[in-house]
C-alpha cells in the first residue's frame, strides 16, 4: 500500500508542477505585462476546477497520508519522501494560506488596476515561482524515493 501511495504522490506532483510551469508562463505571465503596462487586464478564473479536483485536494490528501506513511519509515527511500512530502505540505501552506485567498481577490477585483491592486498581483506571481519550485523538488525528491524504494 504504501508503494500505491508513493506513485500516486509522484503522479500527482508531476502534474503540479508540469501544470504550475504552464500557467506561470503562458496563463500569469501576460496578465502580469499588461498589469505592469496599467492595462485592465483581468485574469480569468485559471482553472479553478482543475486545480481543486487534479491538484489541491488529492494532493493535500496524498501529502498528509504520505507523512503518516514515511514518518516510521527508515532508509533512503523514506528520506526522501519525507523530504518531498515535507516540501509540499511547507507549498500546501502557502498555497491555503497566501496563494487561493489572494488569486480569488485579484479575481474579484473591478475597475481599471489599482496601484495597490498591481503590486499584489506582481508579488503574487513572484511568489508563486518559489511555490512552483517548491512542487518541482518535492516531484523530484518523490521521484528520487520511488527509484530507491
């Protein structure tokens, strides 16, 4: 079972990060240039629903079960699941914590950007490179316990 848990924890975070690399270059990116240029940009909703339902929820799952799973453990291989399950849980945080609560306040914003309002956005994005390199070592750290399993 608990070689079930590990692949669905690398599955899951290859996801995260091959879909957290896609969205900061193709979907905040240009949102961010025109929020810099003072463009009424406005950002639609990303995903919302892939995100819950492919990511956040499966894998704030799958990192609890995976603590619960390594924390035991000994060897190599539990290390670094610890270590990739410690990564994501400090992401899932952030994520819960700063991330979802400033993404839908920027979404719900109306008007032409505020000064205020295109500082938050730009330090979001800023942010959320630390968080998609967060989600790509803990995949590669997940990856690193799978091979030594």
């Amino acid at each position: 079972m608990t070689r079930i848990v590990l692949w669905l924890l690398v599955i899951n975070l290859g996801i995260a990060c091959g879909a957290g690399l896609y969205e900061s270059r193709i979907i905040i990116a240009p949102w961010i240039a025109a929020a810099r240029r003072g463009d009424d940009a406005r950002l639609a909703d990303v995903g919302r629903e892939f995100w819950a339902f492919v990511t956040t929820i499966p894998l704030t799952l799958l990192t609890l079960i995976s603590l619960a799973s390594a924390w035991g453990g000994s060897g190599a291989s539990t290390q670094w699941w610890l270590v990739a399950a410690g990564l994501t849980l400090i992401e899932r945080t952030m994520t819960f914590g700063y991330f979802i609560p400033v993404m839908l306040t920027l979404q719900r914003q109306q008007g032409p950007p505020l000064s205020q309002t295109k500082a938050t956005a730009i330090r979001w994005a800023a942010l959320n490179h630390l968080r998609t390199a967060l989600t790509c070592s803990a995949w590669i750290a997940a990856l690193r316990a799978l091979s030594v399993m």
